[in-house]
C-alpha cells in the first residue's frame, strides 16, 4: 500500500517532539496550492529547491578553494549537501522535523555569489548605496522571484517555515522582510541548521586547507582547541597512510561538536520549559547552542581558521581577482544594461539597475563569471 502524505503527517504527530514544526502545521504558502496526496509541505520543498536552477548552479561555485584547483577540493554544492547530512542527523536525535530541515539546509546558500565570500564582499561594497548586499536577502530573492518555474507565479512558492529559515539564517548582517517577526525566534529545524553550517564549515575548510598544504597537521593538532575537541592524535609525518589521519581528524572534530549540539540544545529545551512551538518563538535565549565550554574551543578554531588559512596569501590573490572580475562585469552591465539577458533586462522596468545586475551577478557560477569577463576584455 502507498504511504500517503495524510499517513505521513500522522506520522509527524505520534513520533516527533511536542515542539516539533508539523507540515500539517504549517503558516502555508503565499500562493496557495493544491496539497500533494504522497508528499507533505516541506517534502515539496525540499524537492523545488534541489530541482532549482540556483542549486544545480552551486556545483560551481567557490566554497574557500577554486574547485578546479583540485578536485576533491568543496563547492558551494557539497558544503550544503554536508550541512544538509548534518542537520538532519541533529534534528534526528532531537526528535525534530528532518524533511523541514533538510529543506532549509538545501535553500540556505542559494544567494551566494560566484568566489565564495570574497565575491559577496565584492557585491556588498559596489551596492554600497543601495543597502549592499547580503546572500540570506539574495537566497529569499532566489526563491521568491528569481527562480522562474511556474506560469501561475513567480519564484519558487515555497512554505513560509522555509523562507523563515533564510530570513533568519545567522550572519554578521541580520535581514528582516515583511512578514516575518524579527523579535521571534526560527523554529528549532532552522536553528538547527546554522549551527550546521558551522560545523560543516569548520571541519571541511580544515579538510582542504590540509589537503592545500596551506595548514600544518603537527601546528593544528599541538593547538589547545584541537587537543580538546578531538583528543590526542599522531602526528602527520611522512606516513603514506597520512590521509586516514587526516580523514580522521574531521571526523572528530564533526562528531564532537555535533554530540555537543545535540546534549546543550536538549538540555536547553528542558531548562526554558520549552513545550511547544510557540514557546520556542517566544524563548529568551537560543535554545540550540554548543555548551559553553565547546564553544569557547569552536571560536578558537575558527579564530585559527581566520588567521592561518583564510588570510594565506593563496586565497588573498585569488580574493583580489574575484573583485577585478565581479567589478568589471558590474560597472561594464550599469554603462550597457544590453549585455544582460533579456529576462534581466525586463527586470529594469520595476528594479534599479544596481539590484538587477547583482542578480545577474550573484547567479553566476565561478567558470561563467570568467567566461563573461573574458568576453569584456578582461
């Protein structure tokens, strides 16, 4: 027998925590839709983003290294497909709603650039006077008027949990939209799934910096957060196996801080009396956090991470030539807005030309930025 979406939804109701997000539950669309029978709310979801045009885009887009350096280096593409496993695995144990977070860790990177950060500092400056830019507000653009899927309306119609997970997707440059409460709290699906991110990011961009030779096993491994989130390991020598300690190194460091995540936030959820998805809303602090003594190591490690890899001279000059080539697309795009695609230029009828070009820009994938440049004379 067919296990219908009624089925699945009844399902949620007897096995996730009482503070779960519930498709049946869910705020809906801004378009309403017929229901699917075999697939709840975030289930389409999950599927209209992975069969975007934006996701398929991130195989080739920069996640710290140019991925054509080396192939096994991430893309914006497996940086979200690890968030994803993350998450979902953190929502698990936590009784939550895996489909709900899956989705919004498969949304949460739409809007970025072509070259990883550096490309969207780019973008940020030159849209200096129009607010700048911030890839969580450029994501929700993806989803809800870029994406052109639909003849009944534009963007990708999806469900106002998920959308809520990019408004309120952590950064430096918090967003609001309207519609969205911006003195409430996400639900825990999408909290959970910045912290994923974090944990994703720190462990692979040890991963690659080690595989560049950009980072030093012996110099990481001596440090006091390393010591204490993975324990004791070997040092790297010139063991051919070397690999496998490195493998194993990142698998540590993801499982220590995961279990971490999944202990504090159950812990957490026990101390503010959280009972209900209204209480996790209205709740005085976050309730998904690493304990404080995890989180006083993940900061160092990322603090290392600033120092050692991210400002190595390698990706500096790698930087440097992503401002060159996202500036001169952008200023070349302002003085004739004809080298857009004419769906880009019908856009100028209700768009500054600033926000449109850098969303021409923004969905680029690092080879196409470089073929257009090139084009310009670059």
């Amino acid at each position: 027998m067919l296990l219908t979406r009624q089925e699945i939804e009844q399902r949620e109701q007897k096995s996730l925590a009482p503070y779960a997000a519930l498709a049946n539950d869910s705020r809906g669309r801004v378009y309403p839709i017929e229901e699917h029978p075999l697939r709840t709310a975030f289930q389409r979801d999950r599927d209209r983003v992975i069969h975007s045009a934006a996701f398929r885009r991130l195989e080739y887009k920069t996640q710290v290294f140019i991925p054509h350096e080396k192939d096994h280096f991430r893309t914006r593409l497996t940086h979200t497909i690890e968030v994803a496993q993350i998450a979902r695995t953190l929502a698990r144990n936590l009784r939550l709603n895996e489909d709900l977070t899956e989705a919004v860790a498969l949304v949460h990177d739409l809007g970025h650039t072509p070259f990883g950060h550096a490309g969207e500092d780019v973008l940020n400056e030159l849209l200096a006077e129009q607010g700048g830019f911030n890839h969580n507000h450029q994501s929700l653009r993806v989803v809800d008027i870029l994406e052109q899927r639909y003849a009944r309306h534009p963007g990708l119609n999806l469900s106002y949990e998920v959308r809520e997970g990019i408004v309120k997707h952590e950064t430096s440059a918090p967003i609001t939209a309207p519609g969205f409460d911006s003195d409430q709290l996400p639900t825990l699906e999408a909290a959970l799934v910045d912290i994923a991110d974090e944990i994703a990011y720190n462990s692979h961009d040890i991963d690659d910096g080690l595989s560049a030779g950009i980072l030093s096993f012996d110099q990481l491994i001596s440090s006091d957060f390393c010591s204490q989130l993975v324990g004791p390991t070997p040092p790297l020598g010139e063991d051919p196996a070397s690999d496998y300690q490195r493998y194993a190194l990142v698998r540590q460091l993801v499982n220590r801080m995961a279990t971490d995540v999944i202990n504090e936030t159950s812990s957490r959820i026990d101390r503010l009396g959280i009972t209900d998805l209204d209480s996790v809303r209205q709740a005085p602090e976050k309730p998904c956090a690493y304990s404080e003594e995890i989180g006083t190591f993940v900061s160092q490690l990322k603090s290392f991470l600033r120092q050692r890899l991210y400002k190595h001279q390698h990706l500096v000059t790698m930087s440097e030539r992503a401002g060159d080539i996202i500036t001169t697309i952008f200023r070349r795009i302002l003085a004739e807005p004809s080298l857009m695609p004419p769906r880009f230029q019908q856009m100028l009828d209700g768009e500054r030309i600033e926000i449109v070009a850098a969303d021409y820009i923004a969905g680029m994938t690092d080879r196409y930025a470089e073929k257009v440049y090139g084009e310009l004379g670059g």
